[in-house]
C-alpha cells in the first residue's frame, strides 16, 4: 500500500496544473487586484490599491505591517492590501488565485516555485520595470533570471552551513575544526569523537540526510549541480549514493542519532534541533536561522564552512535567495506594484525593520546601515558570509530549479527515512531519488 502524499507534495504537486489554468484563461475573474478607490491621496488624486503576499509568523506579519505603513507614509497615492499566510499553505492559496486570474501585484516567491510561475508568463521581466537593482551584487539578481528575463529579486541571501556548538566540543573534550580545511572525513571523525566524549549525552551532528540543501552542496563539491541550467538532474547517481551512504555510516560511528530519533528530531524543526535543545554539537542549517537556534541553546554558536571545500576542485556553498520579490504580468498597476518592490528593496527604512528576517539584505548599502542594529547572532550570520564571499567561496551560482523542484524536498526526506531504517541501500535509494525527482520535474 503506497504511503498517503504528504500536505506539502499535494501542494507542489498542484502547482502545475492550477497555474495552467492561469495561463490557459480559463477563469472569468478580474486580472489582478484593483480593488476599488480607498479615498484621495493629499495632492487630489485617486488612491492605487495593489495587493502584497507573503509568507511567515506572526513576527513578520506585525513587521511587514511596519514596513506597508512606512511605504503608504511615502506614496499617499497608493494603498497596499496585505495577503498573508503560513508557509505550509502559501503557494496553495497562492495558486487559486493565479486559477482565478488573481494573483497579488507584488508576491514573495520561492526559488523552488519561481520557474513554474515564470514560466506560465505569470511574472513580469522587473528589468522593464523601474526597481533599482544597482546596489545589489550581479550574481544575487542571476539567482532570479529564468530564461533571461529577471522574474524575481533576492530580498536578502543565506547561505547553508554547519552550526556548531562550541562548548558541547569542549565538554566532550574534542577540539573546533578547522573549518577552512576540514574533510567529510574529519567532519564524520569528530562528530564520533564528541558522542563518544561525552559519552552519549550529546550526540556529534544532527543527521542531513533529510535535507536536500546538503546534497546539493555536496554535488556542487563534486562538480554538480542538482539542476542543470536546462532543468534536468545534474547530481549523479554515484554522488547521491555517497552522500546516504556517509550518513548510514554516522549512524553506525554513533557519531548521529538513530534513525527513530533522528526522526523525531527532524520532526521538532528548528526549536528541537540538537544544538538548540543542548542534545547536538553540530547541525546544517540556513544562516539566519542562527539568531533562533542561539536564543534556545542559551549560549553562543557558530558557523562553520562545509567540509570537503578545499578536498575538492570546487567549492560547494552558494548563496540562496532567502525568498524573492515578484511582480503580476497582469498587474493593472505595474508602475506602482515597482515602487512597493524598490522601496523593499532599497530603503534603509525597510531594511531596519527587517533586518534578516528576510536574509541578510541583498542591497549591499542596506546591508552595511542595518550592521550595527543586528543582534549578535546575526552578527555573526553577517560576518561569516562577508568573509566566504571575500575569499570567493561562492564561485559559481547554482541555476534556478526547474518547475516541479518543490517536491524535492518531501522526496528526499522520504527516501531518506527509508534508508536510514533500512528499508533502502543508499544505491537502491539514489536510483529512487533520481526516478521520483524526474517524474517531479517532467522528465
């Protein structure tokens, strides 16, 4: 009996069929979101209402209202309707509306759904619109482009990277790793060493296996990509089976959990991981999630490199657009939906209410002005992609995911479970990675 498709795979797997819809006109509802005058802006004009969606907490439901309230203040012509959800239902809701012929003015987009809206010519090419982009680094904005034309803009970046707990290392006796020379091997060794030290009260690394980020840092160290410029699977079977294998053999070295906890944990998020429930001295996460996992922990952590950068010929970390602001191509007010992503984007404003709940700014300048504004954990977040990019750690930029890659996420962590209960060898489950994820993207 196949398991049941988990709420978020139900989602992605939608997204195709429902933005069809959308691009086939096959609703008879209002382009876009002129929902009606909202009075008279001082100079005598008629207000512009444009809709904005995102995703996220309460936290950044309260701050996005800060930052339309600063906007509004700025532009008394245009009144913003806020359309905000959770992550988990987000690009739902957001597909009814694009079946409806509905879609927000202005959208935050994900990398992983970006191709498939784009695609549909659902989002407008921001270079014909006037959004300055001219403090934003040229390999940022590529991380938006889909067949040349740039479909979305990175509201900030991450990078994704081991968060180590120093004092569960000195605890167990075991000394930091040099993280700018470390291998897979010496990773996989001292994770041991730590469980081991301290014997089996702190577990060495949290499994990664469950997350696709790691795999495509461990293909881009191979000289891979998960997703080739043309949208096809670049990671190669060798290379995926490598990377499960590592992980059944941390299991094994005790240097990682069991698989049952393993799961649990995974299960927890970010508020349950090892090193924030004091259980973990290593675990990859986002770099701007640090500040959260910190806060848990109750004292300080650290970012350390992916180890294997100088064991290969390339290095594997990219910067990732945390999320990215879109435009409606059917937008009844384009001009004004450009100024709502500008001042986003560009106003320091903005960027100090902000700060990194959106990734580390990707407007270099806003980056600089909110610096001292930043708790010390996303100091440090800060700091540490400064110095990767300084030495040119980020060689490459990893291509846009092709439509349908919002499923890979749900894939890996199934096949991953199977594989670290041994239901699957690491090759049998890099062969099911590879078939599962073609039939995701369409090939």
């Amino acid at each position: 009996m196949s398991k049941p498709m988990s709420h978020r795979a139900r989602r992605a797997g939608s997204v195709a069929v429902v933005v069809a819809l959308a691009a086939a006109g096959l609703s008879a509802c209002s382009a876009t979101s002129d929902t009606g005058d909202k009075g008279s802006d001082p100079s005598g004009g008629s207000k512009v209402t444009i809709k904005f969606s995102w995703w996220g907490s309460d936290s950044r439901v309260t701050s996005t209202q800060q930052i339309i309230a600063a906007f509004e203040a700025e532009h008394p012509n245009i009144h913003v309707e806020p359309v905000s959800t959770s992550w988990d239902d987000y690009f739902e809701k957001l597909n009814v509306m694009a079946a409806g012929n509905d879609l927000p003015d202005v959208m935050t987009q994900d990398d992983r759904y970006l191709t498939e809206y784009a695609a549909r010519g659902l989002l407008a090419d921001l270079s014909t619109l006037d959004v300055d982009t001219s403090k934003i680094d040229p390999s940022v904005l590529e991380t938006g482009k889909i067949d040349g034309k740039l479909a979305g803009i990175a509201s900030g970046v991450n990078v994704h990277a081991v968060v180590a707990d120093p004092q569960a290392f000195k605890d167990a006796g075991v000394g930091m790793p040099d993280d700018k020379t470390w291998t897979w091997e010496d990773y996989s060794k001292t994770a041991a060493a730590i469980s081991k030290g301290s014997g089996g009260k702190v577990y060495g690394v949290q499994n990664y296996s469950f997350i696709e980020p790691v795999l495509e840092v461990f293909a881009r160290q191979h000289g891979e990509e998960m997703f080739t410029a043309d949208g096809k699977i670049g990671v190669s079977e060798k290379t995926i089976t490598d990377w499960f294998q590592r992980s059944v053999d941390q299991i094994k070295s005790k240097a990682e959990p069991s698989a049952s906890t393993a799961t649990e944990v995974q299960g927890a998020g970010v508020d349950g991981s090892l090193p924030a429930t004091n259980k973990g001295a290593m675990a990859w996460f986002w770099s701007n999630q640090l500040s959260a996992i910190q806060k848990d922990a109750g004292r300080p952590l650290q970012l350390l490199r992916a180890p294997g950068d100088s064991e290969f010929s390339s290095t594997g970390e990219y910067l990732r657009a945390a999320m990215s602001y879109s435009v409606s191509a059917k937008s009844k007010h384009p001009k004004e939906a450009a100024e709502l992503v500008d001042f986003m984007l560009n106003s320091e404003k903005a960027g100090e209410i902000n700060l990194t709940d959106r990734g580390l700014p990707s407007n270099m300048d806003v980056r600089e002005a909110i610096l001292p504004k930043l708790d010390d954990a996303d100091k440090t977040s800060a700091a540490f992609i400064k110095e990767l990019t300084d030495d040119k750690v980020f060689a490459t930029t990893k291509p846009v995911p092709p439509k349908g890659s919002g499923e890979v996420s749900d894939i890996t962590g199934r096949i991953n479970s199977d594989v670290i209960f041994g239901k699957q060898s690491p090759q049998d489950a890099a062969k099911t990675w590879i078939d599962e994820v073609n039939k995701a993207i369409g090939q």
